[in-house]
C-alpha cells in the first residue's frame, strides 16, 4: 500500500514544484482520486506501513537468524535479539533521526545483508542430506551465483551511497 500512495503521489505531484516535508503530503495528494477518503486511507497505508516495518519485521528477523544459528529451543534467545532490533531503530528515532532517514539505514543495512541471506539459499540448495534429488542443478547454480554478485554489488553500492557517504560526507 505504501508504494502505491508513493507512486501514486508521485504522478499527481511530478512537476508541480511541492516540496515534500512530511508524509501528510502524500495522503493530500490523493484528494484529486479519492476525494475526502483520501487523508484517512493514505495515512492507514502509512500507518500500517509503519507498523509492519517496527514490528513484523524485527520480528522475522529474530527468528531467520534464530533458525540459522539453530536457536529453536532457545526462545528467550530470539526474543531478545528481535528485542534489540526493535532498540536499534528506537535509538536511531530519539536522536532525532527522521523516519526517512531511519528507512533509508534500514534499506541500505537490509541490502547489504540479502546477498549473505542468497548464498545461504544456494547453499542450502545443494544440500541433498535435506533436499535429496531436488538440489540445485548446475543452471540453478549459475543463476543463483549471478544473482548472489548483483545483490552483493548493489548492496555495497547502497551501503556506500546512502550510509558511509552521509558519515564521513
């Protein structure tokens, strides 16, 4: 939903010369299309957006990274790192960050970490203890390293771009 009011926002506003400065812009812009349902409807999708990316993802977090660290039986272990994550994004929001600036980190952090999470998927691929004859072929494994290169490149490039040049720039 966000995406859509962002897109959508983004057409209606495109050459008009509106500065955004806060997400309430978003939500006005759909007046012209959903008339006065629009603020309501645009900030539940902000809303909702906001509440998906605090809690469900920290959430599925915990427990990937539990999985990989074979953390099952250890519950109060994935409980405390999706605590911690939920901390890390608290944190960054009482130093005065602004929402944008907390997503922008999290999206770059996030594709730094996807090529890792792709190589663990290829790997796990070629398991045939837990695969057996469904494993990776060797197409699949070409396609799946390709893949691995062009997430890795494009989350350094982010990483670069959007974190270290802000710190040191």
């Amino acid at each position: 939903m966000t995406l859509g009011i962002i897109i959508t926002a983004g057409t209606v506003l495109y050459g008009t010369g509106t500065q955004i400065t806060n997400p309430v812009i978003f939500s006005q812009s759909l007046e012209p299309v959903l008339g006065p349902a629009a603020r309501i409807i645009g900030d539940l999708g902000l809303f909702l957006a906001g509440l998906s990316s605090s809690i469900a993802t920290p959430f599925m977090c915990g427990i990937i990274i539990a999985r990989l660290l074979h953390w099952e039986d250890k519950d109060n272990l994935r409980k405390i790192l999706t605590c911690v994550i939920i901390a890390f994004g608290t944190v960054l929001a009482m130093m005065g960050k602004t929402p944008t600036q907390i997503i922008i980190v999290t999206q770059a952090l996030s594709g730094f970490f996807l090529p890792f999470i792709a190589i663990f998927f290829v790997i796990s691929g070629n398991n045939k203890k837990m695969l057996g004859e469904h494993t990776n072929s060797v197409l699949q494994n070409i396609l799946g390293g390709i893949a691995c290169a062009v997430t890795l490149a494009m989350g350094m490039n982010m990483l670069w771009n959007n974190v270290i040049m802000k710190l040191i720039g």
